[in-house]
C-alpha cells in the first residue's frame, strides 16, 4: 500500500464527525533446541500460578482469570522495547476480545505515530500483519483521500487520509485504562461504570491538565519502550472507580477534526459510577430547562 511520508489518518467518531490522525512520516527466526523450547523474548510468566484464579482486570470477575495478559500488547513495540510491559490477571474471553482489537490496532495505528519506533514499526511489522488480514488493507486503501494539512513551519502541505474504525480504538482504550488501574491500585473499573473519550485539543488538554494536578488518592504515571507508549493516571478520593487519564501512543497521534489548525497528540479518558453520570446529566438539563424559563 502506497502512504506518502506525510499522511494523515481520518478517525471517524460514533456522532459521525471526522478527526484526523495526521501522521508526519521482525519477528526474527527463533533457534529451536528442542520441542518444548520457548524462545527468550516470550519466556513470560503468562501461565504463572500468580495469574490463575484471580479478578479478572477486565470484567471484574473474581476468580475467572486464567492467564496474564499485557496491557500493552508486546507487538505494538519493536522486540528490543519489550521488557517490563504491565501484565494483569485476565479471563479467556476478555484475553480473546482484547487480542482481536489488537490485531486490528497493530496494523493501524503506526501509520498515525509520530514516534521514530512507528516508522520502524511501520516497515518492519505492519506489512506482515496486513498480509495476514488483508480486509484491513482493503479498508484502508478504499479509505484513502487526499487531504491539504497546515504544517508548523506554516506550510500547507498535501497529504493523505485513511479511515480507521474509531469504534475499535475506543473499545482497546477502555481495556487499557481498566489494565492500568488493576495493574497500579488494585481497582476494578466495573461495567456498571461510564467511560468518557476525549481527543485532547487546546481546551480538552488544559480542562485534563487541571484534573490531573488535583489531589487524588493515588497517581500512576509510565513511560514505555521510550516513549513509544506514555500515560498518566489519577485516581479519585472519595470512590476509586473515579479516574482521569491521558493516553499518548506512539509518541501522540496527531488528531484534529474539521478545524486542522486544532491539533491534539493525545487522548483523555474519565471512569466513575454511572449514578454519577446520570445525576450530572440530570443537573445539566435541570439547568438547562431553568434558563429557558427565565429567558421566557
């Protein structure tokens, strides 16, 4: 498939507006020594006693958990970034859906990053996995448009789009943020708790930024395979399901929507009880309706 060096990926949300992801532009052969060996770069305590039989990180349930599973899928790095990846307990079921996202977002998202290792990503690893799924590279290249991009130097420059199902990297988002939360406080983010995705531009990353400053219960903060993948986490005080985070891969994807001078390289995530959402709603629209009275 044909990208130029400076793409852009469109992003299509679930209201139907159109983000951007603008982009400026391995496995090796295992020695086998005998039936049962296990090359170094997966020899992981996955299957380890200290995985079984726990909460899953994922749906919550106690006990369910079978095998460990990294928050990060390992084939989002390059093989020398690997090590030290956060590993959670997780059910079969929730390990399989998690694993089919993945699938998808591996052979995706490097085209939108802007951290050296996407470009190395890019040449050495997409090709394969596009190969092995080749409805994503049909999907991609039917989703191919030109597109006219302002650069930071103040250029207009000619680039590319692709469309890429925003669905998916919200559902991968989610699980990431459930992972994270398990894997540093212990906390299960039920499913009878509410998600809210943000694409972070000026107003977004300055409303986060002040959420994160705030005190908290707790804080979590990572930086992987250098820099490939960054986060930073705050945990609420009165309830530990109330979370913020913000979320950079590959060095930012650049999202912007119809606005392109309106950039953001990162994405912001807010959990809590849905009780809670449901009260705030009611109060918005409880004000709302007053404010219409008193215009009347």
């Amino acid at each position: 498939m044909c990208i130029e060096t400076r793409s852009c990926h469109r992003l299509v949300d679930r209201d139907g507006d159109t983000p951007i992801l603008a982009i400026p532009r391995a496995f090796l052969p295992f020695r086998i020594r005998r039936k049962e060996w296990t090359p170094p770069e997966r020899q992981t305590d996955m299957s380890s006693k200290k995985y079984k039989g726990k909460t899953c990180a994922y749906c919550g349930t106690p006990g369910a958990s079978d095998t460990a599973d990294h928050v990060f899928a390992r084939e989002f790095f390059l093989k020398e970034r690997r090590a030290n990846l956060p590993k959670v307990p997780a059910c079969r079921p929730c390990n399989t859906g998690k694993s089919i996202l993945e699938r998808y977002l591996t052979g995706v998202l490097p085209f939108g990053g802007r951290h050296p290792d996407a470009s190395a990503n890019l040449t050495a690893m997409v090709p394969k996995r596009l190969a092995k799924n080749p409805s994503v590279g049909v999907a991609l290249r039917a989703g191919m448009s030109p597109v006219w991009m302002p650069d930071p130097s103040g250029l207009i420059l000619r680039t590319s789009m692709i469309t890429i199902e925003a669905d998916k990297l919200e559902q991968w988002c989610e699980l990431l943020v459930r992972g994270l939360a398990y894997y540093h406080w212990q906390t299960v983010i039920g499913p009878d708790c509410f998600f809210r995705f943000m694409a972070l531009t000026g107003g977004g990353e300055a409303f986060l930024g002040d959420l994160l400053s705030k005190r908290g219960a707790d804080r979590a903060r990572s930086d992987l395979g250098e820099s490939t993948f960054a986060y930073e986490g705050l945990q609420g005080i009165d309830n530990p399901v109330v979370t913020a985070w913000r979320l950079q891969l590959y060095g930012g994807l650049l999202l912007v929507g119809d606005d392109m001078a309106r950039r953001s390289g990162s994405i912001g995530v807010l959990t809590g009880p849905m009780h809670v959402r449901q009260r705030a709603e009611l109060r918005i629209k409880w004000r709302q309706g007053l404010g219409a009275r008193q215009t009347v």
